[in-house]
C-alpha cells in the first residue's frame, strides 16, 4: 500500500503547533483501520456510536443513517475504513 508521507508531514507539523522548538524528532506513522461490524467501528468512529444521538445529526437523519447502518449490518456489508496517525516527538528538557 502506499504511504502518502505528505499527509504525514502536516500531521507532525500540527502537533509541533505555533511553538517552535517544543517538540524535537516529529514523525507521524499511518495506521490503516478496517472495521467491518458498527459496533467495532463505533469504539473508534464517534458517527457509529449511537449514544452520541443528537450530538453529531439531527434526530432525523441520525434515524436514517442508522436505518442504512443496520440493513447493511443484517447484509453483512459494513466496511469503514480510514487512516489513523500517530505522531511522536521528543522534548527538551533543557
């Protein structure tokens, strides 16, 4: 699979933020995610949680949305996929 490092980049330029010089060594590292049932994918995906209700949609499409979720669930088509980043860097302790 290839690895965008451009993507990588940004994510360890944000973590070292407006402060110059805090962090030291950055380094992102992608992490493919697959999860292939909704109650796995809501541990990590706040949109398949359903105790987030009214916090991310409106009641309505919350409603529908899970309507699809589950159809798929009973057809045994979920996937949800998507790149996790871990950034590292060290600091000074001068």
């Amino acid at each position: 699979m290839p690895v965008l490092t451009s993507q990588g980049s940004d994510a360890a330029k944000k973590i070292v933020g407006r402060k110059r010089g805090v962090l030291t060594d950055t380094t992102a590292l992608p992490v493919p995610l697959r999860f292939t049932s909704p109650e796995d994918a809501a541990v990590v995906s706040a949109p398949f949680n359903r105790d987030m209700k009214g916090d991310l949609l409106p009641a309505e499409l919350f409603d529908r949305f899970f309507a699809s979720v589950d159809r798929s669930a009973a057809q045994g088509t979920v996937l949800l996929a998507f790149t996790m980043w871990i950034c590292l860097g060290g600091v000074s302790l001068a």
